[in-house]
C-alpha cells in the first residue's frame, strides 16, 4: 500500500501512539514527532514495555497505533501480538515493516526496507515520513511549513 493511499485509510484523531522495540524504537520516536510538526496531532512515541506499562488503556477506537518493526527483528512476534491486541481492542493498527506478518495483524500496512536489524531504522522512516506527508496534506496542512517551527534552531 501507498503512503498517500494509506493515508487516506487512517483516521484523523486527534491522539496517535507510534510503537515499536529494540532497534525500531528511534523510529516510533521519529515518527510520532513528525505526525506532531508536521499533522499537529498529539503523538506518543513508546516501546513496547512502555506502552503495555499503562499507555495501551488509551488505545481505542479514537486512538489508532502505529507500529513498527524490522522484518528481521526478534522483537516481530511480540509487534505481531501487540497489533492483534490493538486491533481487539477496536483500534486501528498501522504497520510499518514487519513483513506479511505484521501487515495480516494490523489495518492498514506499510512496507518497509529488508534490511538487517542494525541499519533497518534508517529504512523504517521513510516510510513513516511519506505517510506523515500524505496526511499532513490530507488535513489541509503544509508538510514544509509547519507553524512556529524554524529550519534552524539556535540555543544558547
């Protein structure tokens, strides 16, 4: 699937958890800040432990997942529970990665990268951007000119 195509299938609640574990979790992290710059939507980047810590009480029917894992990964069968356990909870469960695994879990899926564990975040992205994109402008948004935020940012 498309990231513009599967942008379409996703909800625009107001609330996302972007989910992943071991290698993978930069990318949940990434990609929940970008749905927040780019979509203005409040997004929770979590680990796996994080999420089933308390977090998944929030994931319902307004409150779709994202979730994330590297095809080769040894944490893909606990991202393959978790994704029926979103869906059984009356979410929705966007993959990325994972392979036919992941995606026959979730709602909607996302292909990712074959790439090994160690380097696959970098691939994992991608994906997460195009799809942020995709909705961003799905929303009426400008994905290039999100409010209040520079291209450059000083500190001092």
């Amino acid at each position: 699937m498309t990231s513009k195509r599967s942008s379409r299938a996703w909800p625009t609640s107001p609330a996302w958890s972007s989910r992943a574990a071991a290698l993978a979790f930069s990318t949940a992290l990434e990609t929940a800040l970008k749905l927040k710059e780019a979509c203005y939507l409040h997004a929770m980047g979590l680990s796996y432990a994080d999420l089933l810590h308390g977090p998944i009480a929030v994931v319902d029917e307004d409150t779709p997942a994202l979730l994330v894992a590297a095809e080769n990964s040894p944490t893909l069968a606990g991202t393959v529970a978790l994704a029926e356990r979103v869906v059984g909870a009356g979410a929705a469960a966007f993959t990325v990665g994972g392979g036919a695994a992941l995606a026959k879990a979730g709602t909607a899926a996302l292909n990712g990268p074959d790439l090994p564990e160690w380097v696959a975040p970098m691939g994992l992205i991608v994906p997460g951007q195009l799809l942020t994109e995709a909705l961003a402008r799905r929303l009426g948004i400008d994905p290039d000119a999100p409010r209040g935020l520079n291209k450059v940012t000083q500190t001092d």
